[in-house]
C-alpha cells in the first residue's frame, strides 16, 4: 500500500497544537466525505484515520517552542494516482491550523 506523509511544524505547545488540529479536522467535511472517522486519544496526542479505502494516523509530538504534526495514510493500490493530490491537499489543511 502506498503510504503518504506530511508533517508540519506549528508554534504552541504539544498539547494546544493537539487541540487546535483536532479541531480543524473536525469543523471539515473532508474525511467526512470520504467516509472517515478519527479516534482521537488526548492522552498521547494521537488519532487513528478509519475509512473503507483507506486507514492513517494523526501525531503530535512536543518540538523545541513548537510541536510537530504528523498524518500519515495509507491508500489502496488503486489510488496511488491521487497520491500527489492527497498529499498535497492534507500540506494545505495543516497549513491554515492555527493555536
């Protein structure tokens, strides 16, 4: 299966990031659209992504004066074209997450 992954640097602590990102992707339809749901785990700062074709995860880790957001999904073979679409769809949504 081919995996995509973005991360991103955001300014705040681990766990105001955590917040702000599950937030976001909860006030979108996106992943809603597509079927998803997101099991979010506030103790650890993670998600796990569930869809009927595809499955992630969500990671915030604690950086130097900045936390570190990490989504990775997995795709089915037969949307590995629409990789580079994903990938760069999920770079803009974390790009407007704000603390």
């Amino acid at each position: 299966m081919p995996k995509v992954k973005v991360t991103q640097e955001i300014a705040g602590e681990r766990k105001k990031v955590f917040h702000a990102v599950k937030e976001y992707l909860e006030g979108r339809d996106t992943l809603k659209k597509l079927g998803a749901t997101i099991n979010w785990d506030e103790k650890s700062c993670t998600g796990e992504i569930e869809a009927g074709n595809f499955s992630g995860s969500v990671n915030v880790a604690e950086g130097a004066g900045k936390a570190m957001v990490e989504i990775l999904i997995d795709l089915p073979l037969l949307l590995t074209p629409f990789k580079g679409k994903v990938e760069e769809e999920l770079k803009k949504h974390l790009s407007r997450v704000t603390v």
